[in-house]
C-alpha cells in the first residue's frame, strides 16, 4: 500500500544513506550532502566543465563564481529545506568513500508517488558501472521505500550520455519537450522518460545492475581535495544571508503571485468573455466545477459578468507553468476565448513554455489545446491520478516563440 501524503514526506525527511553497493570493485553509497564536500564539489565541476556547464542552470554569473564555497553551502541549506519539505531528496554519490557527484529525486508535486530522478557524477569514475549503479540504488529506493509508482527524468536531446543512462535503467522515452528548460545559456529541447514500478527486475535495479556489467579496466583512485569546506565562521555567514535572501523572495512571490488581473472582453456567440482574479465569495461555485485543480495563479471567467469558471495556471518553474481551464459552460466558444485570454496573460508576464496535461480520450481539452497551438509532444504512461485512478495523459506545448510567430501570421 502507497504511504500517505504526509507519511510520504516524513520519509523524504529521514532518508539519509543508501549503501554501500560494490561494482567492480568500487563501493557505492548515497549519502547526505556534507558542507565538508564544498572543496572536492568545486574541484570536479571546475574540471568536468564541458559536460556539466551546456545542461546546467543558465545563470549571469561566470562558472567559477557558481561553484564558490558560498554556493556550497547555499545549495546544501536549500536541499536541506526541501528534503524536510518534502520536495526533494539529494544524496551525494559517495565512491570509495570520496564525494564523487550528486543525485536526487525531485517532487514538482509535494505528496503524490511521481517524482523525477537526476544525477551527475565525476567523469574520472563515472564508467565501470558506476553511474548505473547509483541511479538503480536510487531507483530502488523510491519505488521500494518511498513506494512510487513512477519515476521519470528529463534529459538534454543532445546529452548522450545521459540518454544512455536513462536507457540502461530501463525507462521508456515518451516525449520530447520543445523549449524546456534554459539550459547554458539558451532554452532547449529535452526527453522525457519514465520508469513504472512495473518495470521494476526480481531483486530490483541495483542487482541488476550489478549482474550486467562488464569487468572494467583498472581504475585511478579517486583524486581528492584535501582543503576540506569553508570554516564554520564562514557557513554562519553564509547561512545567515541565505535566510535573508529566502525571507525577502518570498515576500517577493507573494506580490508576484497577487496580481490584480482583468482581461478582455472577447467578443463570442455565447457573450463577452472576461477573466478577473478569483474573490472569497467564488469558492462555492469554482469548487464544484474544478475541485482538483490546486492552481498557484487561477482567474474566474465570466460571461457577460457571470461567472461561469476559472483558468490556471500551476507549477510555475523555470518560466513554464502548467495551464489549466474548467466551465459549467456547454459552449466551446467560452473556453477557447478564456482559454487564450489566459495564454495571452501568461507569455506577457514572462513565462516562455505553457503546457497542459490531457487524459487520453478526452476530446474536448485535445481540441481546446490544439485551438491554443499547442503541439502533442507524447503521452506519459500512468502520469497523473483521475478520480483515484493513475491514468495516460497527451503532453501538449507551446512556447512563446512559436506562438508569436502564430500571431504574426
């Protein structure tokens, strides 16, 4: 039986070890991020630049600069929220006892048994089996211990050796995502794969993957700095500025996230569609028309001053966001001219990707997205659960760029 919501979290927030795993004669263990790992982290990305920098995080700040001691402990104390949070949980990748890389899974949704692996490893020891191992120790463990149902990544089209991997796990590629994610330096397409507990091998992934591997060619020890993390001086002051600069961006989400928003009005058969911000005195009516939608940014849609429905937005990261639209309308018109409102709003604030999740077979929100442009970019097996049951859903998308080349056309 799945652990609850909230017996879910409270494992994400003991997790704490995994291992050790042998392979090839190289020991295996996940194991939390130390602050002490801050000199050995900065030596491998530094060196292993050229495969970590085109996948990572577009940021002004120059590649050394980002792989600072503060950086350090800035990332070790927001992974550290997060596991307790129940969003994440990171391990270092620990080989022959010598921090070696990262690895995580991440919850876009806090509670739900969905959750996206990711892992980068020292070049130096990522072969003989070693970057397979780590994943399918982390594999087992989310579907084993955490008791998910599905565990997806998403990977650079041009990553190959990240392609690769995800194969090598047996996940299953099933779509490929326009504009995804900015990535050094410009937007970029990834893959998304997914792994159902199905799928999971008799004695689980790590067994396996220990079974398949080839016998490797010796290997150099690990190289080591022994220059160890910042001073405890050092991790107070940096600590102290990050919970300075947390409290001050989310009092920055907070008035990022209240607009006062008024669209339209759109001209239909049906009447004048407008969008506003949804008020207290809505929840009575929005409620039954969308109970699940849990939005982060919703606006009620009204007909000629009626209100009929809301469109959303959620999951807003990384300038993308999932959309959403519900109506106690029949009239297909109604949505499509609050739906395009909605889009209209999102792409001028900023957001670069908007897409939307369809139960397969639901023909009336494929025509609506297809009305929007958006682009069928796969299905995704088992993604999302309907009325207590995990079923297939259509990935559909659109970027800004191509929707402003559809409306200059």
């Amino acid at each position: 039986m799945a652990p609850s919501k909230s017996e879910l979290i409270k494992l994400i927030a003991e997790a704490s070890q995994l291992g050790p795993q042998v392979i090839n004669g190289r020991s295996v263990v996940l194991r939390l991020l130390r602050v002490s790992d801050a000199a050995q982290w900065r030596r491998i990305r530094l060196r292993d630049r050229e495969f970590n920098e085109p996948y990572a995080p577009s940021s002004p700040l120059e590649w050394e600069v980002r792989h600072s001691p503060e950086e350090w402990v800035r990332r070790c104390l927001a992974l550290r929220k997060g596991q307790k949070a129940g969003r994440s949980v990171p391990f270092a990748i620990e080989v022959d006892g010598i921090f070696a890389g990262e690895c995580a899974i991440t919850w876009s949704e806090i509670g739900t048994p969905v959750g996206e692996l990711s892992v980068w490893l020292d070049s130096h020891v990522a072969r003989g089996g070693v970057a397979k191992l780590a994943t399918a120790m982390l594999a087992d463990f989310g579907f084993d211990v955490l008791g998910m149902d599905v565990i997806t990544a998403a990977t650079g089209t041009a990553n190959l050796p990240a392609t690769r991997a995800s194969e090598a796990l047996g996940m299953k590629h099933e779509a490929t995502m326009d504009e995804f994610f900015d990535a050094g330096g410009e937007r970029k397409p990834y893959n998304f794969w997914t792994l159902l507990r199905a799928d999971k091998p008799e004695g689980g992934f790590a067994k396996r993957a220990i079974d398949r591997v080839k016998p490797a060619a010796p290997t150099e020890a690990v190289e080591v700095d022994s220059s160890g993390g910042p001073s405890a001086f050092a991790v107070a002051r940096y600590t102290a500025k990050f919970n300075y600069e947390l409290l001050a961006h989310s009092v920055l989400q907070k008035i990022q996230r209240s607009p006062k928003v008024a669209r339209g009005p759109k001209a239909t058969a049906a009447g004048n569609v407008s969008l506003r911000n949804v008020r207290k005195s809505d929840s009575g009516v929005l409620s039954a028309i969308a109970p699940d939608s849990d939005p982060e940014l919703a606006l009620a849609i009204e007909v000629d001053g009626n209100l009929v429905g809301q469109t959303w937005l959620r999951l807003i990261s990384g300038l993308s966001a999932e959309f959403g639209l519900a109506t106690d309308s029949a009239a297909t018109n109604i949505e499509k001219a609050g739906a395009e409102l909605m889009v209209d709003y999102a792409f001028e604030v900023g957001c670069e990707r908007i897409w939307a999740l369809v139960v397969v077979g639901d023909e009336r929100m494929r025509r609506l997205v297809e009305h929007l442009g958006m682009v069928h970019e796969g299905t995704l097996t088992q993604y999302r659960a309907v009325g207590g049951i995990r079923k297939d859903h259509e990935l559909w998308a659109i970027t800004k760029t191509r929707y402003s080349n559809t409306r200059t056309t």
